[in-house]
C-alpha cells in the first residue's frame, strides 16, 4: 500500500486530498504547523526518516499574497525553504514529491494560456517564492511532480466563499471583469495529484479546470447556484487588488499531450461544490 505523507494538510488542498483519497488503498500521514514546521531542516528530517512515506505531498505555504510583500522573508522561508527540506528528505528516502505551485510564476500579461514550456517571470513576492520552491525541487529531486493550478477553492479562504458571504450580508461586491482565469476545485485538483503519484510520469504539469472566465463571470456563476441576488460591480482589477496576475490561464498542456487524465470544466465542478455545499 502506498504510503503518502500530506504535508500542510489542514489547508485547503490538503484537506481536498484526505477527502477524496481511499484510505484502502493509500496509507495517509497527515502534518500542518502545529505538528511539523516545514521550515525546521532537522524536524522535517526526522519526521520523513522515521515514518518514510513513499511520496510527500507538499501542499504548505504562506499564500496570503499581501503577507508575502510585507514579509518576504516569511515567503522565502516557507514556500522555498520548505520546499528545498521537504525534497532533501524525498530524495534521501528515495520518495516521489509533489510540489503544489501556482499561475503566480508567470507575469499574467499575455493573453494566450501558458504552458509548462513556457518562461517564468513572477511579479509578486509570493510568485517569486514559489519559484524558487519549485526550482529547489528540481535541483534536490528527480522523482518530482510540479503541479501549478490557479483559482483553486475548496474548505477555507477562498473567493467562492467570500461572494457568498457578501450574499448573506446583502452587501455589494466589486469584482474585476479583466482578470482572466480558470476556477478549479480543490477535490478536482486533489484528484489528479492522487492519480499522478501512481505514475512515474514526473515533471512540472499544469492543472486546472477546463474553460474560461472573468473573476464577474465567476461570481456571477456562484450567486446563481447560490439562488442569491446582490448588486455586482464589475470593476478594474486594480481597484480590488493589484497583486495577482491579471492573465491566470494556464494551459494543461501536458496532461492533453500525454492523454493521461481529464480536467472537468470549472462550471460542473462548481456545480459540484455549490451541491456539496448545500448538504452540509
Ligand atoms: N489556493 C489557490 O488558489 C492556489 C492556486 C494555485 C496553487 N496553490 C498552491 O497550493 C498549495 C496549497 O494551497 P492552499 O490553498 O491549500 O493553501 P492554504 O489553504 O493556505 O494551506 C496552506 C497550509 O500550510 C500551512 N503552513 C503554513 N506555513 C507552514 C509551515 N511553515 N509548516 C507547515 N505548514 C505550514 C498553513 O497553516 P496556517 O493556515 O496556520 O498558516 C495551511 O494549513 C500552495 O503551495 C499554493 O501555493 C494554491
């Protein structure tokens, strides 16, 4: 049975993945901060040494982007450091690694998807940070998957869940209409890290749910399964935030190319989440 270790696994991903994984057939070691600090060389080594997964999955960082400008040492410590202990002890124990990273690692100023072939240029301390986590990655681990998504919601802080508050209060929401991106859920991305670490199809793979829209669009698409009416805004993202790529389309390149595995469009999986949402 597989063993795999789920390293910040109160976060929205992580919780994603000890939803969906079948407990029968992959043994699961769950850590957040209070348990391990990925930032601690030594803890991170001796906690991997004595319970050797054969596969870590990295989804702990600091992903409070406005955190990350403040404190960029924060940044760099957590989703760089981190992620240079986490595959020392990958490669030591010889375990596969997923390494979770973000559409953040590009500038967001074209207007064609990106694809795992193409340059990195991050603007923000955040994207810079998961950069350097990624390329820590590469350099210490060969058995790597590199899984970037964007737009990602599941259990937590997350923009479904805030246009929903904003519905219950009956407030007003300014949402940009010139960010552009793909939505994907977290289950759905849980999904095809679980599916992934099966094979040795290693490398960096973008993963996010299929189509296309507006962060207005997106919210509008929320409030509908919601059955709620508030007054939208559409605005410029530079009037509700200035720090995220404007052009978060990533390309699945890889996955199309290799045929391995399909991402649901944004909308079903939406659908998915809004009908979960409501039996809880
Ligand atoms: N959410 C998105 O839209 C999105 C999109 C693309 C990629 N990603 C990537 O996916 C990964 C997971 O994202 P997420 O949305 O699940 O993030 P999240 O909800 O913020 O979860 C991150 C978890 O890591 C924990 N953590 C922070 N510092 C840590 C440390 N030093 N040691 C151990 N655990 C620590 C956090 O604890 P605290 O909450 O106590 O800080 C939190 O439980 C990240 O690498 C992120 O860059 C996210």
């Amino acid at each position: 049975m597989l063993k795999i270790w789920i390293v910040g696994s109160n976060g929205q991903i992580g919780s994603a993945i000890k939803e969906v994984v079948d407990p029968l057939e992959m043994e699961v070691l769950n850590t957040d901060i209070d348990e391990l600090d990925i930032t601690d060389t030594e803890e991170v080594l001796n906690y991997g040494g004595i319970s050797r997964p054969d596969v870590i999955i990295n989804c702990a960082a600091i992903t409070d982007t406005e955190l990350c400008e403040k404190d960029p040492e924060a940044a760099y410590r957590v989703n760089a450091l981190g992620a240079r202990n986490l595959s020392l002890i990958a490669r030591k124990m010889g375990a596969k690694i997923v390494q979770l990273s973000t559409d953040d690692v590009f500038d967001g100023e074209g207007n064609i998807p990106y694809s795992e072939f193409d340059d990195t240029h991050p603007k923000s301390v955040y994207g810079r940070s998961k950069r350097a986590g990624e390329n820590y990655v590469k350099e210490f681990t060969h058995k790597h998957f590199i899984v970037r998504s964007s737009w990602v919601y599941g259990k937590g802080n997350n923009f479904v869940n805030k246009v929903l508050d904003a519905a219950k209060k009956g407030e007003t929401l300014s949402v940009a209409s010139d960010q552009i991106g793909s939505p994907t859920s977290a289950k759905d991305l849980a999904r095809i890290i679980l599916h992934l670490i099966k094979t040795n199809e290693y490398g960096t793979y973008h993963a996010t749910c299929k189509g296309v829209c507006s962060r207005y669009e997106f919210a509008q698409e929320i409030l509908k399964h919601a059955g709620k009416e508030i007054e939208l805004k559409a605005v410029a993202a530079s009037e509700v935030s200035s720090e995220r790529p404007a052009y978060a389309v990533l390309d699945n390149f890889i996955l199309r190319i290799i045929d391995v595995y399909n991402m649901p469009d944004w909308k079903t999986s939406l659908e998915e989440y809004m009908n979960e949402k409501r039996e809880d």
